[in-house]
C-alpha cells in the first residue's frame, strides 16, 4: 500500500485536470531533462530522436510578489513553515485572497509545444513531462512557487527582509536580530544549573508561610498548636535557621 500524496500533488493534479490535462497520462519516450522556472518548464524527451517539450504558464510580477510575500510575512505560522521547507495549505488561499491564482484554472492560462509532428495536443512527450513533473512537484512543493516566478531560495531570503523590517529597532537592545538565531530558535539549551550555569532562584518565601496561610487546626498536640508545632519541621526541611533560642 503506498502512502497518500501530500495536498500540493493532488491539488497540482486537479489543475491539470482543468486544463485539459488528465493524469496518469499515456507518456511516450523518455525525459532525459527537465527544468522548472520563472513561467516555464523545458524538457527533453528522447523517442527515436531527442524532441524539445515547453511549457508555458504565466509567472506573477514583482509587485504582485511583494504582495504575496508581505501577507505571507503577516501569518507567524505560515512564515516558519515556509522557512522549514513546508508548503502550509493557506499559500493557496493567501494568493486566491490576493486574486493571483497559484495553480492555473484554465487552458488559456498555460501554452504546450513539443518538436514532434503530431498533432494532437498534449501529444505523447508532453503527457511524458507533465507525469514527471508532477513527481517533481510531489518531491518538492517549491515547484509549484517557482513557476510562478519565485524560487525556493528567493522566497525565503525575502520572507527573512520582511520579518527585519518587521522586527522593532531598540538601540538598547544587544539581542542578534530573528533572522540571525532562526537554525537554534527553538533549542531549548542548557538547563538552568547544569554545566556550570546560573541556577535558577526562587521566589523569596519563607519555608514557613504556608502555616501562616492555612486555616487555624481545631485540634491540639499536648495543649500545643499544631501549626506551630509543624513550623521547625518546615524550616529544617530546607534548611532555614529558626528563630534565635
């Protein structure tokens, strides 16, 4: 039984679909090469001759990416799984909201070319390309963001400039900026007390002050109240000198 595919796939698939695009398709040949960019995906697909597959998607521009990546800097969440290497599900929704699409609803949003003479479209070779990259996608979700213009290392180097301009300057503050600490943000360290570190100190309580706070005892030991009988106890217990004799 093989594992479910993540949502990107699947989702990647769907949109296939509405472009006319059904998956598993027949492929013919073999790719031999594929590249994914900015609006495009080359491919070479050997089949008695080597023949040069395109696929072309429209990539968003720079402002509509500075929108993206200022409401995907809005989502703390969103943000840290994306610098993780995870693509969340609401990117989608994010750029849905922003009227910029990430995966293409229509056929007249994508172009398809392949060298060979047939005529059908998509023909054997581009089928053979669209079933790998969809395993390319499956392996990595940034594919998906790369054909609409921003890659992997892209994003996240301008998701780290939102979150410094994001970050308030205190001239008095010698703490290194977020994105300077992000690989050990969330090690716990070294616990307080071990390895030569400064414990940790309590709260300035006497051993004692608890009897202080509890409801006066009904009854008595020898004609003695019980809490004041229990005092020297607490206070040996950790140690705190009594009242001097």
């Amino acid at each position: 039984m093989t594992d479910p595919l993540p949502w990107w796939p699947t989702r990647f698939i769907r949109a296939l679909t509405a472009i006319g695009v059904l998956m598993p398709a027949p492929g013919q040949g073999r790719v031999v090469s594929l590249s994914v960019g900015a609006g495009r995906v080359d491919a070479e697909v050997e089949d008695s001759g080597a023949h040069q597959v395109r696929i072309s998607l429209t990539a968003f521009g720079k402002s509509d990416w500075a929108a993206i990546t200022h409401a995907l800097a809005a989502k703390a969440s969103t943000t840290v799984q994306l610098l993780s290497g995870e693509l969340p599900r609401d990117v989608e929704q994010i750029c849905k909201a922003l009227r910029l699409p990430l995966f293409p609803s229509s056929a007249r949003e994508v172009s398809l070319d392949c060298t060979c003479p047939a005529a059908e479209v998509p023909c054997g070779h581009l089928n053979a390309v669209f079933s790998a990259l969809v395993a390319r996608v499956a392996e990595d979700p940034f594919t998906v963001l790369a054909l609409r213009g921003r890659n992997r290392e892209n994003l996240v180097e301008e998701l780290k400039n939102r979150l410094i301009s994001a970050e308030p300057l205190d001239p008095d503050d010698g703490s290194p900026p977020l994105t300077e600490v992000m690989d050990t943000f969330f090690d716990s360290g070294q616990a307080p007390g071990l390895a030569g570190t400064t414990p940790l100190q309590g709260p300035q309580t006497s051993s004692d002050a608890l009897l202080n706070q509890a409801p006066p005892f009904t009854i008595t030991a020898g004609g003695q109240d019980v809490a004041e009988l229990l005092r020297p106890v607490y206070r040996a217990l950790t140690g705190e000198p009594g009242p001097p004799l």
